[in-house]
C-alpha cells in the first residue's frame, strides 16, 4: 500500500451521491438529503439523497420493467458474463480509490479494507460470472414414457439490503450471484456506509449493465427499506444486518407478496481453547485478530473466548499482549491496526455493553474506553474483559464493537454447553491438538462455520449462513445461487 497514493485520494472533496435508477442519478422526489459523517474526525464527508417511498418504488417499477422486457435474463448467458467480468475488472482497477471512499465513509483500517472490499468484491463477481455458464438443469429419473426436466429460473427481481461493516464485500454476495442468474436487483445500502457501494453500481453502469438491471436507493433504513419490505413486486430479500430488522422484514414479506426473506444476521461466536492447543501464543494473537479486526464489527468476530481453566490466567494474558499491540487509529494510515467504530451511535452502545458487563461483575484486564476523542473521531480500545458468566449480558447479546468477554470451563462438555448456551449459531472455532475432539467440537458446536485452529478467513469458495437467530440460507459459494433462482419443473409424456 502506497500511504502517498492514499493521501492523494483522501484529500479529494467527495461529491454529493444521488439515486441510481434505470442508469441515471436521481434525486430524492422531495429533494432530501442526508449528511454522511466520517467516524475518522467526525465531520461530514459528503450528502446521499435521502430516499422517500416514492424513490424506492420507482427503482422497483425500472427493475422489474428492465426483468419482463428480457434485456438482462434474455442475454446468452456468456454475454452477462462477458459484463459481470468486465465489472469485476473494473472494480480492481480502481480498488484503491474505492478503498478510500469506503473507509471514509465507515472506518474500517484500509490495510483490511483495501484485500477485503474491493478485492473480495471483484474476486466474488467473478466467481459467479465464472460460474454461470457451467450450471446445467436436470433430467430426472423417470419411467420410460415421460421427461422429466428441472429447470432454473431468475426469480426476477431482488431486494438487497446491506449493513455498514463491510458495504461492497457484503453487496457482492447479493449482486454476484442475483445478477449471474438474470435478476434484476435494487440495492439499498446502510445510511453509514453507501458511498463505495454507489460508486460500484456505477461501475457496473460503465461495464455495460443494462440500465434499470441495477438501481440502489440510499435513505433511511425505516423508509426505503421498509417500501422495499412491503412492496408487491420484489421477489426475494436478501439481507445481512441485524435481527431486529430481519424479523421486520419478515414481517414486511407477511404483510405483502409472501416474498422470500434471507437473513444473515448477527452472531456471539465462541472460540474455545483447550489446554492442548497446538500453539498457545498463535491461537492468542489471532483470537486478539478474531474479535478486534475493524473494531470487532465482524459478523462472525469471536466475541466469546472460553478457555480451559488449567490454562486461563496465562491465555488471558497472551490475548491481553497481543490485544495492546494492536495500533488503533487513523484507519487511512499504512501501520494502523484498528480503524474507527463505524459510528458515534455505535461506539456509545459499545462502552454501555463495558458498563454492563462490569456492572455484572466482570474484570475489564485492557481498554474499556474510548480513546483519540481529541481526534473528533469515534476510536475505542480493544478490550477484554474476564469473569464473563454464562447468563452475563456480553455472553448473550451480541455487542458488534471491540469487546472480548472470557469464560473458564473444566470440561470438553462444559465447553460444548457454554459455546451453545445463545440464540445466535453463525461461527466458532476450536483450538486442540486432539483429532477426534477437534471433529467432535465440529459437530457438537451449533454454527454454520466452524474453524479449528484457526479463526476467520474463509473464502468464496465455501457457504457464510447462520442457525438459530443468526439466520438462513448462504452467501458465497455456489450454494448462495440456490437463493436467486426458482425451479420449474417440467414433465413431457412422450
Ligand atoms: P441494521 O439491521 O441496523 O441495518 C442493516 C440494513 O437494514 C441497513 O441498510 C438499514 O438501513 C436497513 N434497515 C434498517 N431498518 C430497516 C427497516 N425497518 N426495513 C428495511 N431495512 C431496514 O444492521 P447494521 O447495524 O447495519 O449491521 C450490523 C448487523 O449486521 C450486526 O448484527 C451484524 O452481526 C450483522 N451482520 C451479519 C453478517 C452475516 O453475514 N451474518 C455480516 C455482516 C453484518
């Protein structure tokens, strides 16, 4: 990374973003706009329209008009893979740029930004750009006089609503596959973080994305999100964001067209450690890296450290070391390690959850507060804090800040209750030398990802979806395509 290059970008005035419908900007129908603050000083970067009811139904009205009149599921499957390509091409091309844009918007350190917004986006445009003229139907096994065929589908037009942590990684798990099988989409991204996921709609404009194909609404999640929730002519949601808001959009679907509602939602992952760990000092640092990476707002952080007590004083310790080493600040500069908390909302929830947990008799061992207030930026230190019990208040609620609680167990089965003892079941991981438990902890565990010895990381090539209250249905990998399509089947008497 070229700190010269990063400056040169941040310096740029950063122009007011409109709607994007039917390949034009618009402007909110009753000309509202919305300040976007950047957590890095707290000062406003830039405006977003402010999107009204009447915005969000007339990118569904061009989204669906673009879906019936065929002119993106009609194309040769090897012409939208020829622009979903292009797209990711161009998304690379300027990946810095978006880089900036995105962690002026949101916070997030641009070392982690930089490999995991634009790369990852581009990387996972491709892979279903790759991917969509290599899936076939099916023929199904049927008596000698009748055909039976499986078709796939685009399901037509698709909702997706995306939160602020990491706004164009998050969007390309929507747009990749919904687009690679014909939909239409319209895009709403987070009140606190649009401006890079904008600026790749557009891009996709520029690689030759049929106008109407891709509209993205910004505005309040309350009132574009909501029109998108209840409209009667969006066919799927596709969500990553909060349970609160998961369950309204249930809602929403109850109360409309029955759309179908996928939710990947929150989580209070468990990373157990076993005194037979095959390296203490790794699996210390990289539970520190596991939680505290863009300030812990990491769907799958592994925000619950429970530890063998044989182990406990000594691993708290370690993780306390490595947590201190950690550079929080300038989220632009090359050497930090932690950027801003996304928002000053966010970071007032994040010191009541410290408040909490003290208050319900835990230890804070390092951090607990806010830190460069003299910035006008939202930073906190990465904290850590002990005595965390099972029913505590950081064990069950699921903070989406820098905060790590401990607990000790005795036993493997302790380990298990403890690790299965919320509502959430998005990550975990396991640390042990021992085969046959690692394998046992994989299945015991109640999560859709599950790591062992090692924390986080995983690609596109493997499904991200929660059990329980963190949600349903994946993004990534092919499976994530099963959301975006509906099977038809066909049956021909011979
Ligand atoms: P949020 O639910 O507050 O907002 C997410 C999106 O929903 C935003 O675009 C917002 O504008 C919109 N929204 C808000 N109210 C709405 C309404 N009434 N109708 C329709 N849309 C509405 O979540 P957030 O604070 O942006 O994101 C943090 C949450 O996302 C955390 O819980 C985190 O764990 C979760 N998350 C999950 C994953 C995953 O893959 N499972 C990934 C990242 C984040």
């Amino acid at each position: 990374m070229d700190q010269s290059k990063i400056n040169a970008l941040r310096a740029q005035t950063v122009a007011a973003f409109d709607h994007l419908i039917d390949g034009k900007h618009v402007a909110a129908s009753d000309g509202g706009r919305m300040n976007i603050v950047s957590p890095i000083d707290g000062t406003v970067l830039t405006t977003t329209a402010a999107g009204t009811k009447a915005d969000m139904e007339a990118a569904i009205a061009s989204a669906r008009a673009a879906f019936e009149d065929g002119r993106w599921a009609g194309q040769p499957p090897a012409a939208r893979k020829k622009v979903l390509l292009k797209w990711a091409d161009l998304i690379e091309a300027n990946a810095l740029e978006l880089a900036v844009l995105g962690v002026r918007d949101n916070g997030t350190e641009i070392g982690m930004a930089l490999k995991a917004e634009p790369g990852s986006a581009a990387g996972t445009i491709r892979y279903y750009a790759e991917a969509l003229d290599k899936l076939y139907g099916e023929i199904a096994a049927t008596p000698s006089d009748i055909l039976g065929m499986i078709h796939k589908e685009p399901v037509g037009v698709v909702g997706a609503i995306i939160p602020w942590n990491f706004p164009m990684m998050i969007g390309a798990w929507k747009l990749g596959p919904a687009l690679a099988m014909g939909n239409s989409v319209v895009l709403k991204p987070s009140e606190t973080a649009s401006l890079s996921l904008m600026r790749m709609a557009e891009l996709a404009h520029e690689a030759g994305l049929p106008p109407g194909v891709l509209n993205a609404v910004t505005g309040e999640g309350r009132v574009v999100g909501e029109a998108m929730g209840l409209s009667m002519d969006v066919d799927v949601l596709a969500f990553t964001g909060s349970g609160t808001t998961g369950r309204r959009l249930m809602e929403y679907a109850a109360r409309s067209n029955m759309k179908r509602v996928y939710l990947e939602l929150g989580g209070k992952s468990p990373n157990i450690v076993f005194a037979d760990a095959p390296n203490l000092d790794e699996a210390a640092k990289v539970a520190a890296g596991g939680i505290f990476r863009n300030s812990g707002q990491v769907c799958v952080a592994g925000s619950r450290l429970l530890v063998e007590a044989s182990i406990h004083d000594e691993f708290v310790a370690a993780v306390a070391k490595a947590s201190e080493a950690m550079r929080v600040g300038d989220p632009l500069k090359v050497d930090t390690h932690i950027g801003a908390v996304n928002s000053d909302v966010q970071l007032r929830a994040n010191l009541g959850f410290v408040d909490t947990a003290v208050s319900e008799g835990g230890q804070v061992i390092t951090g607990g507060g806010r830190i460069l207030e003299e910035t006008g930026g939202y930073y906190m230190a990465p904290t850590l804090v002990t005595g965390v019990t099972r029913d505590a208040t950081l064990s069950q609620k699921e903070v989406f800040g820098p905060v790590l609680g401990v607990t000790q167990f005795e036993t493997e089965e302790e380990a298990v209750s403890l690790a299965n003892s919320t509502v959430y079941g998005l990550a975990g991981a396991a640390w042990t030398s021992n085969l046959s438990r690692a394998h046992k902890m994989v299945r015991a565990v109640r999560t859709g990802v599950m790591h062992i010895n090692t924390y986080g990381g995983a690609d596109g090539t493997v499904p991200l979806g929660g059990v329980g209250q963190s949600g349903n249905g994946s993004d990534k990998s092919l499976h994530a395509i099963e959301k975006y399509v509906n099977l038809k089947t066909v049956w021909i008497k011979l």
